[in-house]
C-alpha cells in the first residue's frame, strides 16, 4: 500500500510543535474541547477589512444603518453555520477536510476540487498579507512619520509572511494560544473604538440615510457571508481533535458566535464610518483611515492588535493549506508544504500594493469568485457526510488503485459530475469586475446569488445521481475510523 507523505504521528500535547499531517488523530489523542471552536473562529474574523466592507455596504450597496445591521447579522450565521456543519465531519473522521474530501471524490478525483481551493486560498492569504503589511505601514507613519515606499513594502511584507510561517508550521496548539490572548485584546480595544465613535459621530445623518433596495440588501449578505464560506472546506482540520462524542450543536453554535461577536460590531462601525466619511470604501489602501478617524492613542494599539488578527488568519489558512497541499500529492512535511503558499503570497502581495490600482475592487471579485469555488465542493461534501456513518482512515491515506476510496479509475464520477456542472452553473449567475456570466442579470445573478445556485445545483445532483460505492471497511481501519451505533446517531443530529 502506498501512501502519501507523512511524517510520523505525534500528540499535540499543548506547547509541542504539532507533527501530524493527513492521517487520521487516533482517539486516545482527541482532547480537545468543542469551546476551544470560538475563539479560533473570533481570531479567524480579527481583519480591519471588515471595516472596509461595512463601508461598501454604505457606500456601494446603498444601503441604510438598519438593512446594514440585517447583513451583519444574517451573513455569519448562513456562512459560519456551513462551517460548524461541515465541521461534524473531522471529529467523526478525525483527518482534515481534504483528506477527507478523498472518500466523496475519489483518491484522483479529489484532485480537482482540492486544486481549486488550494489556488484560490492563494488569494485569500495574498489579501490578508497586504492588509497586515498596510497595517505596519500606517503604524509607521502615525508613530515616526515613515511614509511608504517600494522598498518599505517588501520588506513589511517579508516580515508578516514570515510570522505567518512560524505560526502556522508550529501547528494547531500555538495557533489555540495565539488565538486565545489576541481575541482578548482586539475585544477589549474593539470596544474602545465602538465607545470613541458613539461618543463622537453624528447619529442624526447615520439614521437620516434612506434603505437600499432589497437585491443590494441579499447581494451585501452574500458579500460578507463570503469570507466564512472560503473557511467551510477548513472546519474540519480543527475539529479532528475533538472526541467522537462532541456536541455537533455546540459545534455549530460555537463557530457561529465566534465570527459573529467580531462580524457583528466590525460591519456596523465600518458603516458608521463611511457615512462622514464615504471615501473609505474606495480607499487604496484599506488600513490607513483608521489613524485618520480615530485619535492615536486608540489607532495605534488597535492596528497593532488587528495586525496579530491578520497574522493569525493567515496563519490559519497556511496551516489548512498544507494539509490541502499534501492531498495534491506534494511529498513534504505539512509545515514545509504551508512555505508554498507563504512564497506565492510574497509575490502576489508585491503585485497587489505595487501594481494593482484597485485593492477594494480586486478584493470583493476576488471573494465573488471564491465564493462559487468552493460551495461547488460544499453541495457535494455537505450530503455525503449527512449520508454517511463513518470513515475508512487506512483508504484515505491509501492513494493507491487498493484503496476502498479509488471508486473507477480512482474517480468517483458522480461526485465530480455534480461539482463540475454546479461550478460551471454558478458561474453563469455571477458577475465580478473582470468577468460576467450570461445569467448574471437575472434576479439570482443580480442579487449575488450564484454561490446559492452552486450549493444547490451540487447537492441536487450528487443526491439523485446513482453513486458507486467504496470498498468494504477493513477491519483494521474500522476499528479506528467507524464510530459506535449509538455515537453514529449523535453525529448526525444536529
């Protein structure tokens, strides 16, 4: 039997560099707690982005303080809900979300997707790396004066790529750390700032603002509610520590109080903020309003502690990352395979703050398109996990035609049938700067939404689709893979 590359299994015993990769966490090592679940998805929302994006909700959408209010609301717990969802799936197979991924698509089949959302978290770390490089630059300039330059840029950058590198090769228990102690402290200046801009904003105009039309309301909702979804394929590879008997409705509780308590309040006081000040949406730069708006006392540290939240998004996604880069095939250790992604960050972060001319514009096609990226993969993953009761962990390391997971010619072809139309359907209903569908200007198209369509399309067509199955479990795996009748009941309700 072969299998992919992997180092040696080892407990991650808290303050041990984690060493596991793709193989999945024996049970005797599952302890950790579903409430660990919120702070790591407050600290995976800790992004002055959020600002920005409340702006345009002002500013492009059109709309009022209250329909801003609905959007923040609505769109963690429709985005976030998919994650702790899909979470159920790594406490039950405790093995990352692609590797997973290998039993709905097939060893080879797997391929497809996992490419897709591998290039597509490509962006996602570039954006993060360019907002914490702004954020180092805006410091600069507040404290010493140091205005930006070429050669400032390459080398902020550098910085925060590299700290996203350490951070994330040492594993899942530094992150739980870092997580902790930054959601402490960006909540307690994020409370500051709420308090300055009560204290100081005029309420008359904010309320004066008439509401927008309800297409740009839905649209505004899939804008936001983006974010959490490029998170959704990533649930798993932190709840595969959590034992069989965890609660699947603290999971999804858990994971959508965590983005919300940060969703919530970011959104609103970005939207405040762009009524006295409309150009903030349109902003190059993304960070260095906040040193315009607030007083330097507030300012400073805030973008400080903002600049760790960025860090550990980044973080986070690098450490999924290299678990997705291992199931391409690349036969390296999981903290060598995140140095990937911080190099084609480096580069795509120097073109983004040097070349580009429109961060904002750049940043919401880029969530529009990786919003109908992965949902594809949702659709499909999201009912065959409902459909099934366990996982063969020795076929999901086995990449080889013995594996119970190679299905026909190591494709599960409905799977990949049902994820290849609703990609190429969702695409249709989508419009972003550089590319517009033909559907795009039906009432889904013109309310944003082709990620709905996507899911739909994909979990449609993959349920009433014949479906080849796997190979019987073998003993060996069962008895480390398949959870009890009684745990089997538990695990899918939810």
């Amino acid at each position: 039997m072969s299998t992919t590359a992997e180092t040696p299994p080892a407990e991650a015993n808290e303050g041990t560099v984690e060493t596991r990769g793709l193989e999945p966490v024996p049970d005797d090592e599952r302890t950790g707690r579903v409430g660990e679940l919120f702070p790591t998805w407050v600290a995976a929302n800790i992004s002055v982005l959020l600002l920005t994006m409340g702006a345009g909700l002002i500013v492009f959408n059109g709309l009022n303080f209250w329909q801003v209010l609905v959007v923040a609301i609505t769109a963690p717990i429709v985005s976030y809900g998919l994650v702790g969802l899909i979470s159920i799936a790594g406490k039950r197979g405790g093995s990352p979300g692609m590797a997973l991924s290998r039993a709905v698509f097939g060893q080879r089949g797997n391929l497809f997707p996992g490419s897709l959302i591998w290039v597509a978290r490509w962006g996602w770390e570039t954006i993060n790396a360019v907002t914490g490089a702004y954020a180092v630059l805006t410091v600069l300039d507040l404290l010493f004066g140091v205005k930006s330059n070429t050669t400032l840029v390459v080398i902020t950058l550098l910085l925060f790529v590299a700290c996203t590198f350490v951070v994330s090769g040492l594993g899942i228990n530094a992150l739980r750390v870092c997580q902790k102690w930054s959601t402490y402290l960006f909540g307690v200046f994020s409370v500051l700032v709420l308090i300055y801009l009560i204290a100081n904003t005029d309420w008359s105009s904010v309320f004066a603002k008439p509401a927008g039309s309800t297409a740009m309301l839905i649209a505004g909702i899939g804008t936001i509610a983006a974010g959490g979804i490029s998170w959704v394929p990533s649930g798993p590879d932190f709840t595969r520590y959590l034992p069989r008997t965890a609660s699947p409705r603290g999971m999804v509780g858990a994971s959508i109080g965590g983005a919300g308590i940060v969703v919530l309040p970011m959104v609103l006081m970005g939207a405040v903020m762009a009524v006295s000040t409309p150009d903030l949406a349109k902003a190059q730069d993304p960070v260095s309003f906040i040193g315009e708006l607030l007083p330097m006392w507030i300012s400073v540290p805030y973008l400080v502690i903002a600049l760790i939240g960025m860090l550990l998004i980044n973080s986070m996604s690098m450490y999924s990352a290299g678990f997705t880069a291992q199931t391409l095939g690349i036969k390296v250790p999981r903290a060598w395979a995140v140095s990937v992604n911080a190099i084609i960050s480096l580069i795509f972060g120097f073109l983004l703050m040097v070349v580009a001319t429109s961060f904002i514009g750049s940043f919401i096609s880029f969530l529009t398109l990786l919003a109908v990226a992965f949902s594809a993969w949702i659709g499909v993953f999201g009912v065959d996990m409902f459909t099934r009761t366990s996982y063969d962990g020795e076929a999901l390391m086995d990449t080889t035609r013995t594996s119970a997971y190679w299905y026909k010619g190591g494709f599960a072809w409905t799977a990949m049938v049902a994820w290849g139309v609703a990609l190429v359907v969702g695409l249709l209903f989508t419009k972003v700067d550089w590319f517009t569908g033909p559907l795009a200007t039906t009432w889904l198209g013109a309310n944003g939404l082709g990620w709905v369509v996507t899911i739909l399309v994909a979990a449609a067509l993959y349920a009433v689709l014949p479906r080849q199955k796997p190979a019987p479990v073998t003993s060996a795996s069962a008895s480390a893979s398949t959870p009890t009748s009684t745990e089997s009941r538990e695990n899918l309700s939810i």
